[in-house]
C-alpha cells in the first residue's frame, strides 16, 4: 500500500505541497493563548512529516514559486519604496549590517565551542540563517584552500548536512521571533501600528478593504416635491445656491422633463437631486416635502477612474476649479484621488497634478464628458497584463544571474533579490503610466499566498528527510547548534534595533527585521498580521541588503572558523 502510494505520489509530487497548504493553514488558524503558529509556519512543518515518504520534489518548483513571492511584494511596495529612500532608510542599513555581523559571530562562536570543521560550520551559517548561497560562496572558498579531493569532499558534504539539519527551524524560529516575540518586545501589536502608520502616511485619506462602506455615505440621492418657496427658481440658480448639489431628474404633470439649466421649477414638481449630503441636507427646507420614492425617477450612477492629463485642471485647488469650471460644476463628484498609486487626502484646497488618478461619481454620461475634458478613462480590468509582469519576472531573474566578484567573492542578489528589484520598478512603472500593467489587489495576494506557502512546503518536503535522518544518526546536538544560531542573531538585532536604531512602530520594525534576516516566511506572516502594506518598504530595503551581505558570510566563516 506504501509502496503505491509512492509510486503514485512520485508521478504527481504537487499533491503534496497542496496537501501541505491544506493541512498547514488548518493547523495555523488553531490559538494556543495568543500564540498562533499562522499558514506558512503550519505549512513548513506538515511538510517536513510528508517529506518522511522520500518523494523528490523539483528545485524548479521551489524557484517559480519564491519568485512569484517575492516580485509581487516588490511590485505592490514599488511606488512607496522610492519615496521613502533616502535619509530616513539609514536604519534599515545599518540593521541589515549589524544582522549579518551578529550572525557570523556567533556561527563562529558555536563553532569554536563545539569544534565544528569549516563545512559544518558553513551550512550552520546557511541553515540557521536561512540564506541558501553560503552553500555556494563557502563551497567556492573551501575549493581555494589547496585541499586533498577526500577532504574537501568530505567538507563540502558537511556544508549540505548542516544545512539540511538547520534549515527547517531557520525559518520557523524567524518567523517565531518577528510574527510572535516581537509584539510582545514592543508592548504593541503590528496590526495596531500598521494602521497608525497607514493613517499618518495617508494624511486623512480615507481607505476602506474589500466589502467595507462608510455607515453615512458623502454621496446622496433624494426625492422632493418642490414648494412654493422653490417655484419659479431655474435648475442653474438652485444649483449656484446649494453648493454641491445637481438636479438630475425632472417630473412635471406625471411626465418626465428635459431638466436643462435655464428650466425654471414650478410648484409640485417632483426632482431627484443628487449631492454631497451636507449639501443636499442644508438644501432640504428650501426644496420641499421629501418622497420616498417616485416611478420613473430611478436613475443609475458609476464611478469612473480618469488620469489627468490636461494642464488646465492641474495646480489650483478642487473648490476653485469646481467654480470655474462648467465642465465639474454639474452632476460629477470626486470620490478619491490616487498619487503613484497612494490616496490624497479629500478637501477643497486639494490640488491636482498630473497623473493623479481621480475617481468620479455621476451620470454615465456626465462621466464621459469630464473623462473626455480632463484626461483619459482608466479602463477597470480583472485581468493581469502578463506581457508587462512577464517581462518584469524575466528582468528579475535575469539581474538575479549577475554575479560580481570581489577580492574572488561572488556576490549576487540570486533570483529572490532579482525578483525584488524588478517587481519594486514595475510596480513604480505602473504608477507612472496607469494604462499598462494591471494587476488586481486579488491577483497580487493570491500571488503571494501560494508562492510563499508553496515555497516553504517544497523547502519542507525537500530537506526534511534528510534532516530528521541527519538527527536520528548524530543526535540532536547540531539541530540545537542551529537553533541558537537561528536565534542569537535575531534577538541581538532585536535589542539593537529597539534602543540603538530606536524603532518604535512594530509592523515597520517587523518587516525591516525579517528582511535583514532574508526570511520570506516570516516576512508572510508579519504582511498577514499587519493586513496593510506598510512593513514592505522596510523589508524590501533590508532584504536587498542581506541578500549581498549574507552571502558574504560564507567565505569569511571557511575563512575564520
């Protein structure tokens, strides 16, 4: 029975990884307290147990995936990723640098008590760490050491062992620490901080999640019969006395009529009028009797995103131009406006600029006139413009094939940090130019989902076995070596971060932490505790970073140990 369902398992090896997420995610939702494991976490070890039915999984597998992963998360932090370089991204700098430092010391520390040799301590180090080109970069430098071929066989076998033992609890320790311990450091949630940070960044704007309205919507439809206070009054007068009303539909006689600006209203009239709803409530007493409702009066509404592209609507506040302007006074209401793909704060001295993206309210055809005056329409799609996001994961891939040689150090950023980049450039490319690289918010998440629970999954069924026989045979004494080297580093930058960098928002700190750990997995679970965007930019800075100088870890333990 065993046998055939290896067999079976070996032709259709993705049954497990999915099973992996299945079983995982159920496990990650249970509370132990406030301790919650969380998806990946859950994921990584029911993969580790399946991995114990020795069925190979593809490293090509394990790569799409962490691309996908890592581009997406690039892609939806590009734009906020170059607003914020500068000055204020020193920290992150200088935590990514005290993360690899306080990692090398205490890889050679573990090693010089436990007289571990150079490949042993080299794949602590890329275990632990869970930075997968130590393997590389330390195979590399023990190849230079002039070596008899038994030795450094043996060696570079050594590096692989310690690697396999490590490296399971290197990501489950990391997002232990940022997901869990961190919080609870700070004396903070992320999810709290997140929303304290997203609020001062948005300045006021107002940001609502999928399904969620406002209890008093700013947008109102009202029915009235006009009084004699109103007869005699034209459409155009009304609607210079109510600031921010429109009269859409007119009803005389039990007959709808053309309601133009210069049709003056008479007594019982029945109009729908349309506003913001200050506005139409102030104008409520002059109107009349209020309907509840009215044959004939319905009338539909859109919205419709519209690029600003005409000089003559950017550089003057909105109430300005809502005065000046006939082609905004009538029937049309701003709802949002989005900046490189950030909302503005609302009000009347908003100023436009080019390229902003305003969301309109209205007729279908007051809509039209406006997109046609003011810019151009920005079609809404659900579709992913594969030819935009393809090319930007090839560019990726391709900058992650680089390799620069230093003092005979390779370094490279690897497909991960090649994905990064290129999804934080096309991300900022789509906000420049609104009419190419559409990718729903669904898309991107659902991106990030599977490409990170899928990669741990397949790290777990790859490495697992060959870790729990590594234990079985040599005992638990380097699965607990590695436990310390997973954790020392991590709780020194935390300290160092806290009192020295002076972090004080958990969600931004989480995610630069993580990034300068080069954890993905824990990095998924601080984005799934925040439920924003705000600890990408952190750990986008710090991921690049670690990238180039974990790798240069490698060397320098074959160096030193």
């Amino acid at each position: 029975m065993l046998q055939w369902l290896q067999d079976g398992l070996r032709h259709s090896p993705e049954i497990l990884i999915f099973l992996s997420l299945a079983i995982g995610y159920w496990i990650g939702q249970i509370h132990l307290g406030k301790f919650q494991l969380g998806g990946v976490a859950g994921s990584l070890l029911v993969a580790v147990l399946l991995s114990l039915l020795g069925v190979p999984i593809d490293n090509g597998v394990k790569s799409i995936l962490s691309a996908l992963f890592i581009y997406a998360v690039g892609f939806e932090s590009g734009p906020q990723f170059f607003k914020s370089l500068g000055r204020s991204s020193i920290r992150e700098i200088i935590l990514a640098a005290f993360m690899a430092l306080s990692g090398l010391v205490t890889v050679l520390v573990m090693a010089k008590l436990f007289q571990l040799d150079k490949g042993l301590a080299a794949g602590l180090a890329a275990g632990g760490l869970t930075q997968s080109a130590i393997i590389g970069t330390a195979g590399d430098a023990l190849s230079r050491l002039g070596l008899a071929p038994a030795e450094l066989q043996k060696l570079q076998s050594n590096v692989a062992i310690g690697y396999a033992v490590t490296y399971i609890f290197g990501s489950l320790g990391a997002i232990i620490v940022c997901v869990n311990v961190l919080p609870r450091f700070m004396g903070r949630e992320i999810r709290d901080d997140a929303l304290k940070a997203e609020a001062a960044r948005l300045k006021g704007a107002l940001v609502l999640g999928p399904g969620e309205s406002v209890a008093m919507p700013e947008i109102v439809g009202r029915l009235y019969r006009i009084g004699t206070a109103a007869a005699g009054t034209t459409l155009a007068a009304l609607e210079v006395a109510h600031p921010g009303i429109t009269v859409e539909r007119l009803k005389r006689g039990g007959k709808l009529i053309d309601a133009a600006p210069s049709t003056a209203l008479a007594a019982g009239d029945i109009v729908l009028v349309v506003g913001r709803r200050d506005a139409v409530v102030h104008a409520a007493a002059a109107l009349g009797d209020e309907l509840e409702s009215e044959p004939g009066m319905e009338l539909v509404m859109d919205t419709l995103d519209v690029v600003v592209r005409n000089p003559e609507f950017t550089g003057k506040p909105l109430a300005d131009l809502a005065r000046a302007n006939d082609t905004l006074r009538h029937g049309i209401y701003v709802l949002a406006i989005h900046r490189l793909g950030e909302p503005v704060a609302l009000n009347g001295q908003t100023v436009l600029q080019a390229g902003d993206v305003v969301t309109g309210y209205g007729a279908d055809s007051d809509l039209r006139r406006v997109a046609a005056r003011v810019g151009g329409v920005m079609a809404a799609s659900n579709k992913t413009d594969w030819v935009f996001h393809g090319f930007g994961l090839v560019l990726g891939l391709l900058i992650g094939l680089l390799v620069l040689r230093v003092g005979g150090i390779p370094l490279t950023l690897g497909a991960g940090g090649g994905a990064l980049l290129s999804g934080l450039l096309f991300g900022w490319l789509r906000t420049r130019h609104q009419s190419v690289g559409n990718m729903p918010t669904a898309a991107v998440q659902l991106l990030k989902d599977l490409g990170l629970a899928g990669f741990v999954a397949a790290v777990g069924l790859q490495s697992g076995l060959q870790a729990i026989d590594t234990i079985r045979s040599s005992g638990l004494s380097l699965f607990m070596i590695g436990v310390v080297v997973t954790l020392v580093p991590l709780i020194l930058s935390m300290l160092f971060g806290r009192y020295v960098l002076r972090y004080d928002n958990t969600a931004v700190f989480a995610g630069a932490l993580s990034g300068a750990r080069s954890a993905n997995p824990a990095f998924g679970g601080v984005l799934d505790k925040a439920g924003n965007s705000v600890p990408t930019v952190p750990f986008a800075i710090t991921y690049a970073l670690a990238n180039v100088f974990l790798t240069l870890l490698g060397p320098l333990v074959v160096a030193f140990a």
